[in-house]
C-alpha cells in the first residue's frame, strides 16, 4: 500500500488540527479478535461477555505505523476515507494502518448497534411496559 497519499494530509481546527507527518515503520503485529463461524464479530454481537471472550483468538496483521502531529482520532478518520482501510489512534502521536482490512463506514456501525440495542428487552423493560399500559399506556403531552 502506498501511505504516501497520506503524508502531508493535514485537516481539522483547534482541539481536531492534525498533520500526518511520515511513516515510522512497517511490519507483522498481533491482534485479538473474536473469531465465530470464521467471521470476526464485535463485543455487541455476542449475548455475553463470558462467550465474547471464550471465542478471542490471537492473529497477526500488515501494520504501518504513521507518525502525526496534533490530534490522533481526527487524523485516524480522515487516513481511513483517504485509503480506503482500517486505521486506529495507537498513541498521542501514532495511528496504525492496517491495509488488509476495509474500512467500515461509521455510520453503518452505529446503525447495526442501534438496531441491535432497539431489540433488546429486558425483562425489567416488559414489566414497566405493561404496568403503563395498564395505566392508560404513554402521558400525552400538555403542549396542546
């Protein structure tokens, strides 16, 4: 992959300036995912911690270290839409580059997240729903 789109990219103002000053290195590093049916899954797909954690495996990524100045996080967002592939702040002064792995729009992410958060029911949840109901269901607002 070649980084050197990147370097030079400055963006943001104020607490979100950076600058990607050059690459620092290249290389094989390990990571941890959690590996079910051969797809790697986030925390949020798993029905608990326990099983999260009993399906992490260790593996290794190409990895290219650039070196930025100012804030990391901003720097990391615009390298992914720049590429086209996953990056992540490391440190204050870092963001990894992983150039085997596409970048996931941030906002599909979110929507799978808030999808999944809107079907969960807690039994708590059931219980208070049905005592309002019973209650005459949701407060109408006095604003008419």
């Amino acid at each position: 992959m070649n980084v050197e789109q990147v370097i030079g990219l400055e963006g943001g103002q104020n607490a979100t300036w950076f600058r990607v000053l050059a690459e620092e290195g290249r290389g094989m590093t390990k990571y941890f995912p959690a590996v079910k049916d051969g797809v790697e899954l986030g925390f949020s797909e798993f029905d608990s911690l326990d099983d999260y954690l009993a399906h992490k495996v260790e593996r290794e990524r190409m990895t290219i270290r650039l070196t930025v100045a100012g804030n990391a996080v901003a720097a990391e967002d615009a390298i992914m839409r720049v590429l086209g592939c996953q990056a992540l702040a490391a440190s204050p002064t870092t963001v990894d580059v992983y150039p085997e792995q596409s970048a996931v729009e941030p906002s599909t992410a979110a929507a799978t997240l808030g999808r999944r958060g809107g079907q969960s029911t807690s039994s708590a949840k059931a219980e208070a729903a049905r005592r309002n109901g019973q209650r005459g269901g949701r407060p109408r607002s006095n604003s008419r």
